[in-house]
C-alpha cells in the first residue's frame, strides 16, 4: 500500500513538474546566479549558463497553450497543432545566429512541406520590423507570430540569449530545447542535421 500511494504521489509531481516547468524561470535564473554570486563566481559566462541549463530542463515539458497571431492575419492556439512534430524558433531580426539558421529552416519546412511537421517562429519585434526584415532578406518557411519579451519570459522560459529552439512532439511535449550561439553562415550543417534527426525521430 505504501508503494502504491509512493507511486501516485511521484506520478502526481511528475505531472505539476511538467506542467508548471515553463513558469518561474526568471526566478529560477536568479536564484542560480545568486547561488553562483556567493560562491565569488561572477562570469558572464557563468551567468548565461545557468539559463542554458534551464532550457535544456524543458525537455519532457508541455509546451505552453497560447492563442498566437498569425503576421498575414487570424489567429490560432498551441493546441490546433497537435497531431504534428513542431519545430519552433525564437528569433529577432538582428539576431547573426538566427539569420545563420533560416536557410536550414526554409530547406527543412520545404522537404516536410506535405508531412506532418509544423514550423514556428516567434519573435519579439514588432509586424512592422519583421515584414521590413523579410522585404529586404525575405522570409524563411514557417508560420510566424510574435510576442512581446516580457511575455515570451513569463510564457516560455526565454531569458537571457537568442536563438531558443525547441523541438514538440505530436502531444505538445518538448523533445528537445537549446540556446544556439553559432552565426557562421558556413558552419549550419550541424544545426540542420540535428534538426533533421530530431523530426525524423519524432514522426
């Protein structure tokens, strides 16, 4: 019996972790630099790995239920892409890592154009900035909404460096989550490969 009840409450944190692990991470990242502070660590470096580390802790998570505008007009919800693997990228238009990554991802939104995977990108900058950006370099394949980054913190986790990807599975669960730092136009192949498994491995 006590094995049993151990079971439902472990199942039961399980769940609020996974549910509730998109929240409190500006406290989180806080209270880890603190931690950090008092140990004489003070390194930027240092600092911005606590925020990695977060990120990367969102794997297992439900993603956040959020209604979202679509740039062309209308709007949908998280939930309405349910059913397909969703690759979503955090981005803004003067980010050199995430301007690196578009052409990998308009390569791979084109190769699974007619298949069950979905591209996000959400960005803090404003319609107007973003369709001046695509005027000029043109945009790159995914459905594409932005949000203010007071909200993209409170909401997904996005604290202190650009690009955040994260990888869904078809129930809505992060597979995978990284903060990229990596701007050489040259050197994307890593990131499209690692892309490509982790679609290929989640259809």
């Amino acid at each position: 019996m006590k094995k049993f009840l151990f079971l439902l409450l472990f199942i039961h944190h399980l769940a609020f972790a996974q549910s509730d692990c998109f929240k409190s991470c500006r406290g989180r990242s806080i209270s880890c630099w603190e931690s950090l502070k008092a140990r004489g660590i003070t390194s930027t470096d240092s600092a911005l790995e606590c925020d990695n580390k977060i990120i990367r802790d969102l794997k297992g998570c439900t993603f956040p239920e959020i209604t979202l505008n679509r740039y062309e007009g209308g709007s949908f919800s998280i939930s309405e892409l349910k059913g397909n693997v969703v690759f979503v990228h955090f981005w803004f238009t003067t980010c050199a890592t995430c301007i690196a990554e578009m052409p990998s991802i308009t390569k791979l939104s084109q190769e699974y154009k007619n298949q069950p995977v979905k591209f996000l990108a959400v960005s803090f900058n404003d319609k107007k900035t973003v369709q001046a950006f695509f005027k000029k370099r043109g945009s790159f394949g995914s459905i594409q909404t932005s949000l203010d980054q007071k909200t993209l913190e409170a909401e997904f986790c996005l604290l202190s460096g650009y690009p955040v990807n994260m990888v869904l599975d078809k129930d809505g669960k992060v597979i995978d989550a990284w903060m990229e730092e990596n701007p050489e136009a040259d050197k994307q192949e890593g990131f499209y490969n690692k892309l490509r498994a982790l679609i290929e491995g989640s259809r």
